[in-house]
C-alpha cells in the first residue's frame, strides 16, 4: 500500500504591507504562547519570522530605513492598519510607511517572497 504526501506550495504575499502585518501577527502570536524563540511560524508561507526580519535589519544598516520608518512601521504596526494620507496628524506618518513600504516590497520581490 502506498502513502499519499501532501505537498504544500508556500503562500507567498501580495505585497510589503500584508508581509509587514503578517510579521508582526505571527511574531505577536509566538511571544504570547510561551516565547519560544524558534524562528518558525505556522501557515506555510514563502518565508519565516525570521527571514522577515533579517530583511528588514539588513534594510536598516544599509541605510535604506530610517529609524523615522521603523517608528512608523512599528506604531501603525501595532494599531493593525496603515497610516491614513488624509487625516492631517497622520499625513507624515502616511508619507513614511509608502517609503518605507515601497523599500521592502522591492527587496521582497527581488527574494521572491511577494507575487
């Protein structure tokens, strides 16, 4: 008798915003289930926390990021949604995560990670 083996094609994301969000969720969702540092998530995406992240660090050393961006990814990040353009406190915010949205999503593609 022979045995059926499921084989799963990794999801990949539409773009950096859904990578960013899924990041931040997954990680979220790691620490609060006993923060095992395993650098794996469930699902079967393209990629791994882990990846994610060393992306975004490398993105940062080579200058591509600002702190200023990764306050911004990091606020709204939390707030589970992006700044808004038209609300006026929030019209800088929105300016930074498209750059800073716009940079990940080139670096993601180039990796294959972003369809």
């Amino acid at each position: 008798m022979t045995q059926t083996q499921t084989i799963y094609t990794p999801d990949k994301f539409q773009n950096a915003e859904q990578m960013w969000f899924w990041f931040l969720y997954s990680k979220s969702v790691r620490n609060d289930v006993g923060g095992q540092h395993t650098g794996r998530s469930s699902g079967h995406r393209v990629c791994e926390l882990v990846d994610v992240e060393t992306l975004i660090t490398k993105l940062y050393l080579a200058g591509k990021l600002t702190l200023e961006h990764l306050g911004v990814m990091k606020e709204f990040g939390d707030k589970r949604r992006a700044p808004h353009q038209y609300i006026w406190r929030e019209n800088r915010a929105a300016a930074k995560w498209a750059e800073a949205m716009k940079i990940i999503n080139e670096a993601a593609t180039k990796k294959g990670w972003i369809e």
